[in-house]
C-alpha cells in the first residue's frame, strides 16, 4: 500500500510549529508495512486543501490527514472532506456527549464552536479521543482510504496507535504483517555503527536493517514479515545474534525505551539509588531521569552545582582544586561524584563538568567534558568526552554519556 501524509495548518506553512506529526506517521507506516512516497502540507485555505485532497486520492492508497479539527472557524479538514465527497457532516452524540461532561464538570460554559469537534462524516468509522475532544475520522472513498486525525501530537498519536491502527489491519488481511524489532545503542555515533555492521546493511533482504540516528542516540529497526511474534523472533534472531557479537557493548535495549528508563529499571531491580549532580549540564541529566515514571523510587535527587562557590559550599570541592585544576578537570569530576553519594547517601552518583560555550572556558575547548561515576565497591572513575555542537546539544550529549556510563557498570556488577 502507498501512503501520503497531509499536514494542515498555516502556523506550520509559517515555521511557527514543526512537523512532527509526518516524522512519526512515516515511521508508524513503515512499520505496517506502508510506503509513504509523499508527505504535504497546506495552509487553512478551502481550496488549497481541496486540490490537495484531489491529488493525493489519484497516488495514494491511503491519505492521512493531520489538523483542521478543532473548534475555531479556520479548522476546515472535515468540511472540505466531506464536500470532497459528497456527503455531509452529523454530531457524533457519543463525542457530543464528552465535551458536554467536560464542561460541566469544570462548571464552565460550553462555546458553541465546541461543537465542531463532535463533527463526523456520514459513512466513515469514528476514532476516539483518548487525551482531546476532537472526534477522528476512518473511511474509505472510490478506493482511497483515508484517515483524519487532530493535529496536536498529544492527541494524534494515541489516536493513530490505538485506533487507526487496527481500523488499517483490518485492511490488510491478504499481506503478511511486518515484524518489527528496536535495537537501540549509547556511547557509539550513527556512522561507526554503521561501519560495522556495513557488509549485512548492504547485503540486506530479509530481515531488513534499518539505521536512525536522533541527538546522542542510535537505533537500528530490524524487521521482517511473519504472522506470528514467535515467528518473528525466529526469522530475526541470527541477525540480532551478528549484531549483538559486533556491537553489543553498545546495545542497551532490544525494544524503543530510552537509556535512563533501562537504568532506572537496572536499579529499582537492585534495590540500588542515584544522584546526580551538574555543571555545564545544567540539569539535563535530572531532567532525563525524572522523566520516566516511577523514578522517585530510584533516583535520590540532582544537584545544578554551575557556580564554582556551589561546588565547593554544597559537595565540598576544595578551593585549591578548583583554583589550580578548574571545573573543568578530572579531578572536580571525580570529587563531585564521590562525595554526592556520600552526602546523598546513595548507591552510585554521576558528575558532569564540562564546557558547553559558545566560549573556552579556563583556557578549555567547547565541548571538553568530565564525567564522574562513583558507586560502592569501586574506585570513582572518570571519563573525558570531547564532543561537539551547540550548548544544547553539548548539554545533552553530556548527559547521554553520563547515563551509558552507569549503565555500563550496572551491567558489570
């Protein structure tokens, strides 16, 4: 099946809002199987979406449609769609009846415009709202399968997994089902990965590899067709197996969670804890770590020691040191580190002092990076990392880092 992805809204015509919503449709197609040959975008204008609706019926089995659901006058994808073919729009009483309660539940007044959000085209299946109000819409026209979901990712993604998804299967029972694995990897660059697993990337037919690279993190899809997951498993394992012998070290999970959630996993497993504490990170790192649910039974607390005075008055970095070595040394690393799990009381404690620029700082390239790992029954160790970019960028990297560290040392004791 081919596929097209229709963004509408002017703000994104605009560059006020980025497009994420087609990155993460093309890869949810990808792994159904569905080629996505052209993604568009088109303003809030009738005739536009029209034409744009027109041409993507004439090359696409399937159009999904993101946005121009909502309750203002300028969100027009179901009125355009349902001029487009020829039928008209009803209120969705179940819909109808959700905005109703959320209103009133809030002791709020209902604007009528909300009502457009219940809006539905006669003839198509309705998609739930699980985290908005915006009815969504599944139907098929003169051969064209289209799919009509808000534009708000928050609301689009749940959407798409937990209806559209299926409502898609249920078209596809003659085509074998793609089987899908995640291999994700820290402390390693697209491109070295990449070089060495060359040879079975350019040999590649059934499973198939697929590398994707996101700020300080690399994953590789394998995926293959079979029509049940023990199958899968079976068809996939001897690549995983090359994979994990050349690059293992790398290889932290073999499904899409991020590095800070297998640690914290790591620890709660151990019944071990973390702190953390931050320079020129400025608290990426906490920020990583409490983002995943249930960290708070693991992850003690972060200290943002940016100034050299707080370095010294909170995790008692002597003033010779910073003096004579800097911030920025192995040996502030090391202290921070060792002397946060003292202090904190915890199993292990990661440090991060580094430069994040745009200027050297006492005389240090940007990018120059110290990172401390201390943790019971071993020495504190310390690692220099040299990396590139932005403050942003450098900050997250940083962290990144920082977590494949500890994780290296949850696995190895």
């Amino acid at each position: 099946m081919k596929a097209e992805i229709i963004a509408v809204g002017t703000e994104l015509l605009l560059g006020q809002i980025v497009n994420t919503n087609a990155q993460f449709l093309a890869r949810e197609c990808a792994a159904l199987g569905i080629n996505v040959y052209y993604q568009t975008v088109v303003g809030d204008n009738e005739e536009r979406m029209l034409s744009t609706f027109e041409l993507a019926a004439s090359r696409a089995d399937v159009v999904i449609c993101t946005g121009g659901i909502g309750p203002t006058q300028d969100d027009l994808t179901k009125d355009v769609l349902a001029r487009y073919v020829g039928q008209k729009l009803y209120i969705h009483q179940p819909s109808m009846d959700k905005i109703n309660h959320l209103f009133q539940s809030r002791g709020a007044h209902m604007v009528e415009s909300n009502a457009r959000q219940a809006l539905l085209l006669e003839g198509s299946d309705a998609l739930e709202n699980d985290t908005g109000l915006a009815v969504g819409a599944a139907f098929t026209y003169e051969g064209t399968h289209f799919i009509v979901l808000p534009g708000p990712p928050k609301e689009m993604k749940p959407m798409f997994e937990n209806y559209a998804v299926p409502w898609l299967r249920s078209l596809m029972t003659d085509e074998i089902p793609l089987y899908s694995k995640m291999l994700k990897f820290a402390g390693i660059g697209e491109s070295l990965l990449e070089n060495k697993l060359i040879d079975l990337i350019e040999a590649q037919t059934d499973p198939t590899i697929a590398p994707y690279a996101k700020e300080a993190e690399v994953t590789i899809r394998l995926t293959t067709r079979a029509r049940t997951a023990e199958e899968g498993e079976f068809k996939l394992a001897s690549t995983l197996e090359e994979i994990h012998n050349r690059v293992g070290k790398h290889l932290y999970a073999t499904e899409d969670i991020p590095i800070e959630q297998v640690i914290l996993q790591m620890l709660a497993s151990k019944k071990q804890t973390l702190a953390v504490a931050e320079s020129c990170s400025g608290g990426r790192l906490s920020d990583l770590l409490t983002a995943v649910p249930s960290s708070s039974n693991v992850f003690k607390g972060g200290i943002t020691c940016y100034s050299n005075a707080l370095k010294h008055k909170l995790l008692e970095v002597p003033l010779k040191i910073l003096e004579e070595e800097g911030a920025v040394s192995a040996e502030t690393a090391r202290l921070l580190a060792q002397n946060l799990m003292r202090i904190a009381d915890s199993d292990y404690a990661l440090s991060i002092t580094g430069v994040a620029g745009p200027d050297p700082y006492e005389g240090k390239p940007v990018g120059l990076v110290y990172i401390g790992i201390a943790g019971r029954g071993f020495e504190t160790i310390v690692e220099k990392l040299q990396t590139s970019g932005n403050r942003e960028s450098i900050k997250l990297r940083s962290a990144k880092h920082a977590l494949y560290q500890i994780w290296k040392q949850l696995i190895n004791n």
